[in-house]
C-alpha cells in the first residue's frame, strides 16, 4: 500500500515546517497562513505561532479582534505565553472613570503638533468603536479569555512600581485557576515590597522557571537614615518573603534569573538561596560592585554550590549605582566591579566548569580567556560581550577551541572591524558553527560612504568565494554595527539600546549572498536557545532580560 504525506509522523511534519520557516527570511518565525491548509499539523502549528504569545499591552483594533478569538477555547489553547502589564489594567481602569492624570511634557507637546492633523476614516471609525467599550467590557473578555487557556506554560505579569489593585490581583487569581497544572515559568516584575502581596497569588505547583525582576524603590525622603531603612526594609522583605518562595522549589527549579534594579545588599539573598538539585541554568543580571554585593563570596559559594547540574551560566553586570559622571565613567566602574568578580570566580576550583552555555562580559581579557577555557571542551553557546575585541584577541578567543572545533555551534562576540579577514578566520576556527551573532562598530575595507563601503565589502566577500576561502556551514546570521538602525525586538535580544524601526540588514545580505549555508537573519533567536533546540516548531516569545 503506498505511502501518503498523511501517513508520516508529526515529528517528520515539524522538521519539515522548520525548514519551511528557516528558509524564508522575512517570515519572523512564522508559518505563512498559506501553508494552513497542508495538513492538521501545520494548521496547529500556524495557530501555535499566531496566538501562542499574548501580551497584552495596548488596547487597539489588534488587541480586540485577538481578545473576540480568545473567546473560542479551541483557539485559546494555544497559548503558550501571556505577558500582562499592570499599567495597561490600571490604564484601562482610569479610562472610564475619566481621572487619567495630566499628559507629561512630551505628550503635550506631541498633541500640540497634531492638533490638525487627521486620522483616516478607517481609524477613526476604529478609535471611536473601542472608546464605545466600557473598560468592565474589556476586563470581563480578557477574564473569559484566561479560562479559556489551558496550556499556558509561561506567565509574565509586570507590576512595577504601581499600587497592587483589586484589579491587578483579578488576573493573579484567574492564571492561578486557569493553568495552575500546567506553568512551569513565572515571571513577575515589581519592586522588592510589592513581591509579598503578588507571590501570594503565585503559588503554582510546577514551576520549573523563574525569573524576578527588582524593580528600584522610590524614596520621598533622601536623606542617609531613610536610605539605610529602606534597604534593611527591602533586605527583611527578601529574607522573610522572596527567599522562602524560591526555596519551597528545591526539587524542581531549573532555572533561576534575579535581575535587581534595586539599591538592596544581595549577598545574604544568594547565602540563603537553595540548593537546588535540578538547577540547569543561572541568569544574573545584577550590580556586582561592594554595595549591592558586598559579600562576593556569597554570590560564588551559590554557582559553586551547582557546579555539578549547572549547564548555562549567564551573567552581566549592571552599572553601578552612583552618581553619574559620564558614559566613559560609568562603563569604567562596571567593568571594574565585574573583574572583581571574574577574580573571585578563578579563585575558586571547579566553578564555570564543563558548561553547555556562557554569557559574559569581557572585562579582563586574561582572565576572560581562562574562565572560558575551563568550559572549552563542553560549550555549545558563547557570548562575549562589552568590549569590541579586535582581531587578534578574537584569535586568542578562538584558539581555546581548537582541539575540538567542531563542538561550538553558537557564538555571540562583539567585534572592532568587520572585514572579511575576520570572516575567513571564523571559518577556519570554527567549522562546525550553526549560528552567528557579530555586533560591529566599523567596516574599514575603506572609507568611503556607507553605501559604498558595504558594496566593497560584498565585493571582497565575492572574490573570498571565488578563492574557495568561504567553504561553511552555519545556518543562522545575524551582523549589526551598533551605530547602524538596531529594530526594538534585536536591540533587546542583543542588550543593546534600539536605535531605529528596523535593523538593518544590508551586511547580513552581503554575507548570505556569498555563502548559500545561510537559511535566516534570525541568529541571535537561535543564539539565545539552550540547549540547541527547534524553536519554530514552539510558539516563539519574548526574550527577558
């Protein structure tokens, strides 16, 4: 009897749609709706990708038609991710009760420009049937929509420094019923004081990922004796609330991120933590200077104490809390607290070793290049970031991999100069990569216009091919100079501020062109998945920091 598409398992199906997607550059990891009508799996697969993350952020004509769907608990259940954010709630709230506050400066100044101008039709036939319903209304459909999901593995809830509302608990109480068995990542963004009223109605059962974000604790009074009572208060709340949250997890964590904009010690927060048994992946995203970690050990003792499970290790440091000088002033200090820590880490035996995945900060070249060649033999991702190296410092980088070059699939590095040099010596380093990630500050083929210089370097990486210099394999690319257009969703995903609408994609499409390997611009997606796993055949999110 002959075989039919029909007849091949989903697995099969799934790679296939990956090879679909990889292929085209401009579907943003999406199925194209014309491929709905394939077969069950592809059509499960495009509602995957339009309705598996859902933030709800902006009341617009989007957010309505995606709300009246939600409403059909076939569509619903495939959610993947919600993300709310309080101030939208608290928008929404205000918006019928008609107390919104005054606009500030630059939105009145934005509706002094605008006065005259006038919507579309379209529009505004549009904006006058969404102020038509009443905020309840809208409250009550996302309420239903909630219910209707019961397959959200991700919750993102963002309260930040707004007051925790009746209404902002609604949505607490509502995700707690609806997927309570099947989360397994929270993420809550507020300050340190608000976390006790939100954990309360957070106590799902499967968590496996969690991620807190402490947001900074703004004080009336700035005098030094309401400073230190504020970060005792703050201390006490981490001790007392946050910490036994965390801990009731021992058994099943895997992963952990504390981001801390606060101006809290935490060295006793990570004395106190764990140990986790499971614990695969350690994000911290957090000032590491003497006041906001003035026990460095505690911070060590905590990656040491995991060395056996833990497989990605990612840390970056935020600037130190004190009195702005200059950008060159701030950058200095940060560095200077991270190679405090970088120190600390070669101190100690066994701590960063035989990882799958690394993320760093340069700082000290020297010691970079050691605490990376204690992984060197087990890394599949690399990041290496904050400073551009030049050219033989990346060779100092790559060396470490040369006795089996091969295994490194991912890598992240900022670089001075994209020439095609560099390039080549990429491709003879590391044959074996899968995706590429190049943040640049310059193209020195020449100094002509932009237009012209990246013409030359098309032209450059053409005669490379015709030599037989550009013979790889990676799949995955993405080269951004950090003064070019970096779009909101790339900026975020590279760490780096959002300089345009767009990125742009001039250089990638040079590079692309000349090696026929390339299936995507998309090589920072890939790069921030570990293990290396599919991640079209999931419904994609984004990435927290």
């Amino acid at each position: 009897m002959p075989t039919t598409g029909d007849d091949l398992p989903p697995e099969i199906w799934l790679a296939i749609a990956d090879e679909v997607i990889a292929s085209e550059i401009y579907s943003r990891d999406r199925l194209r709706s014309r491929y709905m009508a394939v077969n069950r799996v592809f059509y499960n697969l495009y509602l995957d990708t339009v309705y598996g993350d859902v933030q709800w952020t902006k009341l617009d004509k989007d957010m309505m038609k995606q709300l009246t769907r939600l409403q059909e608990p076939v569509i619903a259940s495939h959610v993947r991710s919600l993300r709310i954010h309080a101030w939208f709630i608290d928008h929404l709230m205000k918006r019928d009760a008609q107390t919104m506050p005054p606009s500030p400066l630059p939105g009145r100044m934005l509706s002094f420009f605008t006065y005259n101008a006038k919507a579309h039709p379209a529009n505004q036939a549009q904006n006058k049937l969404i102020a038509d319903i009443s905020s309840k209304d809208i409250m009550d459909l996302m309420m239903s929509a909630i219910d209707n999901m019961k397959n959200v593995r991700e919750y993102h809830f963002e309260l930040r420094d707004l007051k925790f509302t009746k209404e902002s608990s609604r949505f607490l109480v509502a995700a707690r019923q609806a997927f309570s068995s099947s989360l397994r990542k929270l993420s809550v963004h507020t300050t340190i004081f608000k976390f006790e009223s939100v954990l309360a109605l957070s106590d799902f059962e499967h968590l496996e990922d969690l991620e807190l974000h402490f947001d900074y604790q703004w004080n009336r009074v700035h005098d030094e004796d309401a400073h230190k009572a504020s970060k005792f208060a703050e201390s006490q709340v981490l001790k007392d609330t946050i910490v036994p949250f965390i801990n009731r997890r021992k058994d099943t964590l895997q992963s952990l991120t504390i981001a801390s904009y606060s101006m809290v010690d935490l060295s006793d927060f990570f004395g106190s933590l764990g140990p986790f048994k499971s614990l695969r992946r350690l994000s911290a995203n957090i000032c590491l200077d003497s006041k906001q970690l003035s026990d460095s050990k505690a911070f060590i003792d905590f990656i040491h104490n995991h060395r056996d499970s833990l497989l990605e290790l990612d840390i970056r440091p935020r600037p130190p809390e004190e009195e702005f000088v200059n950008a060159d002033e701030t950058a200095r200090r940060r560095k200077e607290s991270w190679v405090r820590i970088q120190n600390a880490l070669l101190s100690t035996p066994e701590v960063a070793s035989s990882l799958e995945g690394l993320h760093l900060s340069v700082g000290d070249l020297d010691a970079c290049l050691a605490l990376v060649g204690r992984s060197s033999h087990s890394l599949t991702h690399l990041s290496l970031i904050d400073t551009f190296l030049r050219l033989k410092d990346l060779t100092r980088v790559l060396n470490l991999f040369s006795r089996d070059p091969l295994r490194l699939k991912s890598l992240f590095v900022w670089v001075h100069d994209l020439t095609v040099p560099l390039l080549v010596l990429l491709i003879g380093k590391l044959p074996g990569l899968h995706s590429l990630v190049l943040l640049f500050e310059i193209c020195s083929d020449s100094a002509d216009p932009v237009y012209l210089r990246q013409d030359r370097f098309l032209r450059g990486l053409q005669d490379a091919s015709a030599k037989g210099h550009l013979n790889w394999q990676v799949e995955h690319i993405s080269v951004v100079q950090v003064k070019g257009s970096i779009g909101q969703e790339d900026a975020e995903l590279l760490g780096v501020p959002s300089t345009g609408v767009s990125t742009d994609q001039a250089y990638m499409h040079a590079i692309s062109s000349t090696l026929p390997s390339v299936k995507s611009h998309k090589g920072i997606h890939w790069h921030r998945q570990l293990p290396p796993i599919r991640i079209h055949s999931t419904p994609p999110r984004p990435y927290t920091r």
